[in-house]
C-alpha cells in the first residue's frame, strides 16, 4: 500500500479539502480546521445568557481569545506527538516530523499565542473566561494527549472534557458566572464528542493500532465501537432536547427545529451499527456530526434573535386559539 492510498483512506478522504489546500507549516501546526466549531461552541455559551448580544469589543476579545487559545493548544499538541507523528505514513509530512518547522519555533510561537490569549481575555473581557481557556488548553495537552491517549481507549470520554471547555468561556464572558445554559452545552459536547471521534477513529484504526494508541476501535473492534456510538448518539439526542428548557427565548422553537438534527443522527448511527465495517457509513456520520454541532449552535444563536421570539409568541398563541376555540372539544 502507497503512502497516498494511507492518506486518502484516512482523515484526507473524509475531509477532501485536506488533499487541495496546503497549510504555512506555522499555520498548519495550530490545526485551523478546528476553531471555527470551538468558537461556534463559544458563541452558544453566549448566546445561553441573559446578557446577549454582547457588545461588539467583548465578544470581538473573547472569539480572538479563544481562537489564540486553541492555536496554541494545537500546536503543543503537535510538539508532544511529532516523533508519534514521524511513524505514521499519515502524518509524517506534517510540519515538524518532516522538518518545515522547528520543534523551538513551534513552541515559542505557542508559549507567545497562550500569552496573547491570557492577556487578551483578561483585559477585553474577565479573569474568569480567561482562566477557563487556560483550562481548556491544558485540558487538551496534559490531560487528553500526555496522560490518557496512550493509556485508555476511553481517552476521548474523559478528555472530551477540552472541547466541551469553549461554551463555559462564552458564558462567563457574557455573564461573569457560568449558569445552568452554559453548563448544559458543556455536557451537550460532552456526550457528542465520543460518536464524533470514534467516528474518524474507525477510518483511522490501522494507524492508531500501528502506533500502539489504544483507541476503542482498535481495542474493542468496530462492532463495539460502532455500539458505544449509537448509544452516544442517543444521549446527544436526548441531551439537546434540554435547550428548550434552558434557552432565554425561543426554546420552544429551537426544539421543534433541533427534531431533524437529531433524527439524521440517529438514522447515521443505526446504519453504522448495521455495517461497522462499511467505511463509507463511519465517514458519513463523521461528516454529519461536525454539521451537527454547528446547527446546534446556530439555532441557539437564532432563537435569541428578535425574529425566531417573535415567531415563537405567533406560534404560541396560535396553538392557545386552537385549544381554546370551536375544534377544543372534538
């Protein structure tokens, strides 16, 4: 087998943008391709508190603040893993494996983007959202990449935890305090990111096993994964269904639109559990659950604006005149 035919198997193949689009070796160590969902996650913290919209320079320090974070995070995350990284035909062209970086550039640009992040927080916007991207960061590098990636293959479970970080700095920043919003989209990416990663992780088995990274699919096989997937599908379903109660306005709305999200999700799932070894169906659901996650963060963000209230009190007291009025006793 090639090395081109390992890399189209793997991420590259599911993400086709990969094999077009070549990366700065200083960019691409920061793992770009990330943040836009990390600060999607940011904003529904936001947008779960009763102080939305924010003013424009607080949100506009808190997304710059978050997207430094997890740019430095990136990158020492690629410094731990670069001789991981050499072994695999995968990913030994990336930028410090392949030598089109150095491993000391590498981590002062990430030592200067954790700085910038820290100051950035703590001055456009509080200690609190500051000190809970830091924990985001290391959550990230020592918890899930040091300690439990190579020990467990249930990593992605506890170190889940790194990515579920950013709708907490949202919160604070809007609120100055995490409410029971923010902490509900924190254990919403929670229970979505074990079916989201075990999902590539499937696509990915034969490089974790030849590394000796003891991740589920590797471990347990693809029928168990693609088990401990649809039971994870069906937590982030039921999960999200808590946003109608938690959301300031709207939620009601929200919870009619969020049906098809969770419907498709559950339908990729179970036709994963039918054939774990079709490739196809692990990629489709990795796909879908990135969409996933953005669509949930767009209705929240939607259902705060003016419209979807609006819409929502027409709605409500349509269902009100029709309860009431000449059909009610039918």
């Amino acid at each position: 087998m090639t090395q081109a035919t390992v890399t189209l198997s793997g991420r590259d193949a599911v993400v086709p943008s990969r094999r077009h689009l070549r990366l700065p070796p200083w960019l691409e160590v920061a793992k770009p391709r990330l943040i836009p969902l990390l600060l999607a996650t940011t904003l529904g913290g936001m947008a779960l508190s009763e102080s939305w919209p924010l003013p424009t320079p607080q949100l506009a320090c808190t997304m710059g603040g978050g997207a430094l974070a997890a740019a430095a995070a990136g990158m020492l995350n690629c410094l731990w893993e670069q001789e991981l990284d050499g072994r695999m035909a995968r990913t030994a062209g990336r930028a410090l494996p392949s030598g089109r970086l150095s491993g000391r550039t590498a981590f002062l640009l990430a030592a200067s983007l954790t700085m910038a992040a820290a100051m950035l927080l703590v001055a456009g916007v509080n200690c609190l959202a500051a000190a809970l991207s830091l924990l985001g960061l290391c959550s990230y590098v020592l918890l899930y990449t040091v300690v439990l990636k190579p020990r467990t293959s249930q990593n992605i479970v506890i170190g889940g935890v790194a990515g579920a970080i950013p709708p907490l700095v949202g919160a604070a920043a809007a609120a100055g305090h995490i409410g029971l919003g923010g902490w509900w989209l924190f254990g919403l990416v929670m229970v979505w990111t074990p079916a989201h990663f075990w999902a590539l992780a499937l696509l990915l088995k034969d490089d974790y096993a030849a590394v000796g990274i003891p991740m589920l699919p590797v471990v347990k096989g693809a029928l168990v994964t693609s088990q401990a997937i649809g039971h994870y599908a069906r937590l982030t379903a039921v999960a999200s269904l808590a946003g109608m109660a938690l959301l300031p306005s709207g939620g009601a709305l929200y919870g009619l639109l969020v049906l098809p999200l969770n419907g498709r999700l559950l339908q990729l799932s179970t036709a994963l559990q039918r054939q774990p070894e079709e490739r196809q169906r692990a990629a489709d659901l990795f796909r879908f659950s990135i969409l996933y996650l953005f669509g949930i963060c767009g209705l929240i963000l939607w259902s705060r604006t003016g419209t979807a209230t609006l819409l929502a009190q027409q709605v409500l007291h349509l269902a009100t005149h029709w309860s009431t009025g000449p059909l009610a006793g039918l």
